[in-house]
C-alpha cells in the first residue's frame, strides 16, 4: 500500500494507492493518520481516474468536492497533466488544474423547497450527496448540526450547514459532515451553500478553514479552490 496526506483548507483526506480499503480499514487509518477520511484510489487509465471517498466512521461518501480535487491534483503529478477526470461512483467530475488551485465541475445541483424539522427551517439540496442549509448564525452548527444530521427524513443521513449572507456574492459558513462532524472545509458544501442563498452565478462562501469560489451555471456547479500534499 502506498498512501500520501493532503489537504485541501484544513480538510485532510488519506490517498491510499495499490490496497482495497474496507470499512474497518478506513476507520482505522483515519484514526492513526488523524484525517477526515481515506481516498481510495480504485482504477487509473492516463489523465482518468475512479476514486472511493470514506468517512472516518468507515461509512462511503458519495461525492467530496474538497477529496476529488486532492485526486485532481494527485493524478496531475501523476500523469504529468493539467486537465483531469475523477469518477465517483456515476459521477463524474472534470477538473483543471493552474499550480495547487483546481476547478472542478462537480456536476448538477438541485435544491428543493424549505422544510422544518424540530423548529429548525432548512433548504435540502443535493449535489451527488445530501445537504440541509440552514439560513443563520454559523456559530449555531455546533446544535443543528448534529440535530439535523440523524433525522429521519434523511435516511443515509445528512451533511449540514449554518450560514449567513454577508452581501451579493459573499456567504460565512461552518458545516456539520455526515460520519465525520464539524470540518474546516468543505466542497460539496460550499456549492450547496451557495446554490440555495446565491443562486446562479458566483459566490465566494468563506468555511474557517479559507474561501471557495462557486460559480452555478445552469444548474451546473463548478468550484475552484486549492489542494496541498502534506507527506
């Protein structure tokens, strides 16, 4: 097994090479390494590859923005290029990368109407993976967060966010993930963020580990932001 540490704004991911990685093995190295998850590496072919996405909990994650741009930047060392594709499950997200930033387009995003739960009103919105948006003061996480994150209404459970509009184009936000808890950063987060306040167009959504630029193009989600190899 071959494995390197990366971050992409505080979120830390394991990319293990050449090892099919279990559900005990994903908790177990998330452990020792101290990470947010393992990348697994599953198949490459030159500037493409397939890529599974485990939580510290040992369960699967459909989609990471901020773990298939670390594939990104992995596979463009790797295969000396600077436009790539990384499939998750049927997903398939292509990305170009300028130095340590990637862009990515992640794919459709869609939202769907405000719900309640617990007297907590929220957006649902998928980007490959579910999200619950609530509309507030991000130093709330910490309660929704965990409150949202096992209701029912969410089967597979929830990613969840608390965020506030600080102007046109500018949103602060902290998230809750699903198996993992209260992250620095999140990619899928930042799109569903700024799709359900922002709508289409470009936002800047500021997570405490840095800012990500979204930009929604026709129900399309494209995000730019930077990977860093750590070891």
């Amino acid at each position: 097994m071959r494995s390197s540490k990366w971050s992409a704004q505080g979120n830390v991911y394991l990319l293990v090479e050449g090892q099919r990685v279990t559900a005990d093995l994903a908790r177990k190295l998330s452990a020792e390494q101290e990470t947010d998850g393992v990348l697994e590496i599953v198949a490459v072919d030159g500037p493409e590859a397939e890529i599974a996405i485990w939580n510290p909990d040992g369960s699967r994650a459909e989609l990471s923005g901020n773990g298939t741009r670390i594939a990104a930047r992995w596979l463009a060392e790797r295969a000396g290029a600077t436009e790539v594709r990384i499939r998750v499950g049927e997903r398939i997200t292509e990305a170009r990368i300028a130095g340590e930033v990637v862009e990515q387009q992640l794919g459709p995003v869609e939202i769907g109407p405000p719900e309640r739960l617990e007297g907590i009103e929220f957006i649902p919105v998928s980007v490959g993976n579910p999200h619950a948006v609530v509309e507030g003061d991000p130093v709330e996480i910490e309660r929704i967060g965990p409150l949202l994150e096992t209701q029912p209404r969410f089967p597979g459970r929830t990613n969840v966010q608390v965020a506030r509009v600080e102007g046109p184009g500018r949103i602060t936000a902290r998230i809750w993930e699903r198996g993992v808890g209260e992250t620095s950063s999140s990619g899928t987060s930042a799109v569903a963020v700024a799709a359900a306040l922002s709508g289409e167009g470009e936002t800047e959504v500021s997570f405490p580990g840095g800012t990500l630029r979204v930009r929604i193009d026709g129900g399309q989600a494209y995000l730019t932001g930077p990977a860093e190899r750590l070891e």
